[in-house]
C-alpha cells in the first residue's frame, strides 16, 4: 500500500490540506469562467430570439370582433368538455351557436375562459371549435364517435373527419 507521508514530515497533512484547498479554489475559478461563458451565450440567444419575435406582430382580437351575433341558441353542453358553467361563460360573451364557437380561434377560447376563472372540465378546449364545427353541419354520427374515440384517449385528431 501507499503512504501518505513518505517523508515522515511532521507538516504532511498541512501539506496535503493545503494542497486539496488549492485544487478547490483552482477548480472553481475553472468552472466559474465557463458558466459564465455559458451564460453569455444563453443571453446571446435570448437577446436574437426576442428581436426575432419582435419582428412578429402578434395580433390578438378582441372578443368583440371575433363573436357576430347569430339568431338563437345551441346547446353548446353537447361538446365534450364544455360544462354547464363554460356554456354560461361562453354565452355571457356572445356565444350562442355552434357556428360561432366553430369559428373562434382557439387562443381566443383559452384566454375568455382564463378571464373568467378557474373551470373544471374533462377535455382541453382546443377540440371545442372542431367539435362545434361537426355540429353546426349537423354531423352529429361523426362527432359522437369523434367524442368516444376522445373519451378513450384513442384520438384527438380531426383532419380525418373533414373528408366526404
């Protein structure tokens, strides 16, 4: 075996402390410098991606002008997901009719029902608007195997219900 004192120097284990500290501060001034390294390249990267997006003009419309009034109602409860305080949440904005909640995007869905509050519902509302988009045409055995299908956790596609 070793020895950790070959010497039998009476100051070996202040020399090997003294040691051990060094390689210490030496290994944090190491990696101290790289992170920061690292972290100028992550700001860097911040710094190009917000000027990318300030390019963008993220145009989000009102509720106003996304809702046109349509004579009469819908039961809109027949879309999975959508609860008894949804409809009214959804209603008290001018949302009456499958057509409407069809053609509401579904951004504009989250952020009335954030608004409103907390909902406890089944489903995500990002289904809402195909939902309601099979209903206003009146597609009804597609929706309800779309809604099972849902249910199941099989799919929560909709592309392949828009063909004939």
């Amino acid at each position: 075996m070793f020895d950790l004192n070959p010497f039998h120097l009476e100051e070996a284990s202040l020399l090997h402390f003294l040691m051990l500290q060094g390689t210490a501060v030496l290994a944090y001034l190491i990696f101290r410098q790289r992170f920061k390294n690292q972290l100028d390249q992550l700001a860097d990267k911040h710094r190009i991606l917000q000027d990318k997006l300030d390019i963008y003009q993220i145009i989000v419309p009102d509720v106003e002008e996304v809702f046109a009034t349509a004579p009469g109602r819908d039961d809109l409860k027949e879309i999975a997901g959508i609860n008894t305080k949804a409809e009214s949440i959804l209603n008290s904005i001018g949302v009456f009719r499958f057509s409407q909640l069809a053609d509401t995007p579904v951004a504009t869905v989250r952020r009335v029902l954030a608004e409103h509050g907390p909902l406890l519902h089944t489903y995500d509302p990002a289904t809402w608007p195909n939902q309601a988009f099979l209903a206003a045409e009146g597609r009804w055995d597609e929706l309800r195997i779309w809604q099972e299908q849902m249910r199941r956790g099989e799919s929560r596609d909709f592309n392949h219900l828009l063909l004939p």
